[in-house]
C-alpha cells in the first residue's frame, strides 16, 4: 500500500464528516427557516399554506387575539422566575462549596432530583400539592412551579465557576485589609459573574420553554407555549411565527454581542500584559 492511500482515506473521511455536519445542521435548521418564512405569509385562517408575501404579520403582531397577552404572561413569569432561582441557587452552590455543614451531600443529592425527574412527575406533584393546601393556580403557582426546577441548573452553573476561582485572589483582598462584604463585592463577585449570567439565561429559557410543568399549575394563566399548543388544533396564527422569529434574532444577537464583548475585553488585557 503506497503513502498516498492513507491520505486519500484520510481526506475521505475528512469529507464525509463535513457532510455529514453540513446534513445536520440543515435538518436542525429547517423548522428555524419555516418558522421564519412563514412569519411574512399572507394568511387567514392558518398558516400551512404558502398565500403570499406581506409585512402585515410584522406590524400588526397582537392581531392574533390573546396572542400577546400570552406572550407577556410568558416573559413576565420567566423574568420574575430566573430572579428567583438565580439568587437562590447562587447562594446555594457557594454555601455548599465553601461551608461544610450537616446533610450537605444530602441537600446536594435532593438539588439533582428535579433535574432527573421527568417534568410530567414534578408538575403533577406540584399541582397536587397546591390542591391539598387550596392554593388557587394562577401566575404565583406557575412562579413556584418555574422556581423549583429552574434551581436545580442554577445550582450546578455556578458550583462549576465556583469550583474554578483561585482562592489566592481572595485571600489578597483580605491580606489587604479587605472586610468580608468587600472582598465578596470586589472580587468573588465580579468573578462569578459570568457564570450567573450563564445560568441566569439558562433559567430563563427553560421558563420560558417550558409547557408541561405550566400546563399542570397555570389554572387560567396561559403562556405562549400554551398558546401555540391550543392554537395548533386549528392552525397556528403567523403572528405566532413572527414571535418566535423576533425571540430567534434577538437570542442570536445576545450571542454575537457577549462573543464580540469578551472578543475586544481578550484584545485589551493582551494589548495590556505586553
């Protein structure tokens, strides 16, 4: 066998990776395109059917009734909920990687179950637990139903950035006389940030996603993944296509944004150490 058989094996496979990627990542982005495609047709009824192009789904987005009030509910509960569980679990995960105390590996264990549980199971019990007490389902019991499952990412995010800080820097802010509260404001805090923030969108989004546990704990609340799922028995309103588009290019200008942000912070502290 000569030396350039290995190398056009190589190239081969080298080939057959790049199509099998490009062939993925088409398939992944087809219902992207529709969804955005379909936001500037000219539908009635429903929007299956290509009727022609139009920007009147566009400037006319709460057309749809209740379409937006369902979106509002959505961003409101997500808000309210990534707050919660974002200063709850980043308060959890530095107690449980910098203190010892009774049943920490246990309340680390019981932080993982909303995690493995299926969400059928967490919102079922959780609607029963409102039922038992007389709790009445609205916007609170979507909150709380949100809070305990978001927690649980919230937690793991930041242990992991928790587990990455070099105590060394804290340990200089109090060799400089630093108060507890200043060391943590200055220099913790700041270094934890980009974890929050991680687990902070993270929280978000899958509140903002979510639809079975809400469904089990919305009572007459309903949010904008329920909407689409009562709507798609009679055919989803392009408004709602035009929505999730907008929610689309905004995430992926919050990308581009925070890469091209750490991108020039990189270029400035290289420019700096030199």
């Amino acid at each position: 066998m000569t030396t350039t058989e290995p190398r056009a094996r190589f190239r081969f496979r080298g080939l057959g990776l790049g199509v099998y990627a490009f062939l993925a990542l088409a398939f992944l982005l087809i219902p992207i395109v529709y969804t955005f495609a379909f936001s500037f047709n000219d539908a009635i009824k429903n929007n299956i059917a290509w009727r022609g192009f139009t920007l009147r789904n566009w400037t006319n987005v709460c057309d749809a009734a209740g379409i937006c009030d369902a979106f509002t509910a959505s961003i409101i509960i997500g808000i309210v909920s990534t707050v919660i569980a974002t200063v709850l679990g980043t308060m959890i995960a530095i107690a449980l990687m910098r203190y010892r105390f009774r049943f920490r590996s246990q309340t680390s264990l019981l932080l993982f179950l909303p995690m493995a549980s299926p969400e059928v199971v967490l919102g079922a019990g959780l609607a029963a637990q409102f039922l038992s007490l007389g709790v009445n389902k609205g916007f609170g019991t979507i909150i709380i139903a949100h809070v305990m499952f978001c927690i649980s990412f919230v937690v793991v995010t930041v242990k992991a950035r928790v587990a990455s800080l070099d105590p060394a820097l804290e340990e200089a802010g109090r060799d400089l006389y630093g108060s507890p509260n200043a060391v943590f404001w200055r220099i913790t805090f700041p270094l934890l940030l980009p974890g929050i923030l991680s687990a902070a969108l993270l929280s978000f989004s899958l509140s903002f996603d979510d639809f079975i546990i809400t469904n089990f704990n919305a009572g007459a609340v309903t949010t904008f993944p329920m909407y689409i799922y009562i709507a798609a028995s009679r055919g989803i309103p392009a408004q709602a296509n035009v929505i999730a588009s907008a929610v689309f290019i905004l995430t992926i200008l919050v990308v581009l944004i925070t890469q091209l942000t750490a991108a020039a912070r990189a270029r400035r502290l290289a420019r700096a150490t030199q």
